[in-house]
C-alpha cells in the first residue's frame, strides 16, 4: 500500500510554522526587492515546510536524482510511479512544476510528500533552515503560490 502523505514535510520534520505559502511569498518578495540575494538569503524567514513545499519544485526534469538505494527503499511499484528516465538516469517525474509525489492540498494550502518514510537520499539530505534550503526559497518562492494558482486558490 502506498505510504500516506505524511504530517509533516516534504523533506523536514515540522518546525515552528510562520505562517501559509501566499504569506510566505509575499513577504519574501518585498525583501527581494530591496536587497541583495546574499541579504535575502540571509534575511529568510524559513516557514514551516508543509506551508512551502519549494524545495520540490522545479522545472528540471534532473531535479532530483533516483538512485538504486533509492529504488530499493521505494520498491517497484512507487519507482513505476513516480520516476522516470532521462537520459538512461532516473529521477523524480515532475509533471506540473514539481515532484509528482508532492501532495498537494489546495483547501488548506499545505504541501506534503507522498512518500515521505521512502523519499530519496537528495530529499532527506535538504535540512530545514540549512543554506541550501534558504537558496531555494530565494529562488523559487513564488512557485507553490502559481500552482495554488491554477487550481484555483
Ligand atoms: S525549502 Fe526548506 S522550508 Fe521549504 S519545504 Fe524545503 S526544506 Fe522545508
Ligand atoms: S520525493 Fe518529491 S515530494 Fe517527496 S520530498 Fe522529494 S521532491 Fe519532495
């Protein structure tokens, strides 16, 4: 059975939540606008991840390498699901601008991943808070909101 979507992340435990994605957005945006990206970085107030889901967004199809220890943790039938393969190298498969594991709660606006126990080593390597999470809040805060978006919220 597949894993449920956990209550939690998509690549951290829980920590203390500052608020949803639109307000996550938006008060990025206005520090954006008025200093570097290295004071942006630095300024980042880091929301609870189930209220941001960035890191799981991209439009690379190489966002996030499936390795074979990957492959094992996940078993066949989620590999069949939710990877592909480019190039002859398998990743994540990211259909709508993320990872198509993301599960996506447009109600609430909350982001989680569906297969968060077996998610792999790159999504478990991202900590919450850590430089490398910062850099994709700057990069690419905005997308969970376009998704809300579309469907409507
Ligand atoms: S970018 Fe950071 S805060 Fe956002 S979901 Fe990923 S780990 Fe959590
Ligand atoms: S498997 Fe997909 S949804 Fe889960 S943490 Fe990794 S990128 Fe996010």
């Amino acid at each position: 059975m597949e894993p449920q979507a956990p209550i939690g992340s998509p690549r951290a435990p829980p920590g203390r939540g500052l608020g949803n994605a639109q307000g996550t957005a938006q008060s990025l945006e206005v520090r954006l606008k008025s200093r570097s990206h290295r004071q942006a970085l630095a300024s980042v107030v880091i929301p609870e991840c189930r209220d941001c889901g960035v890191c799981c967004f991209s439009l690379r199809p190489e966002h996030v390498r499936v390795w074979e220890i990957d492959r094992e943790r996940m078993g066949e039938q989620l590999v069949e699901r939710y990877t592909q393969l480019v190039d002859g190298i398998r990743y994540m498969r990211m259909t709508r601008g993320c990872c198509d594991a993301l599960v996506v709660d447009p109600v609430h606006r909350r982001f989680a991943c569906g297969i968060y126990e077996v998610r792999p080593d790159t999504c478990r390597g991202l900590q919450r808070g850590s430089s490398g999470c910062r850099d994709e809040i700057v990069q690419k805060h905005d997308r969970p909101v376009a998704l809300l978006g579309k469907l409507g919220r």
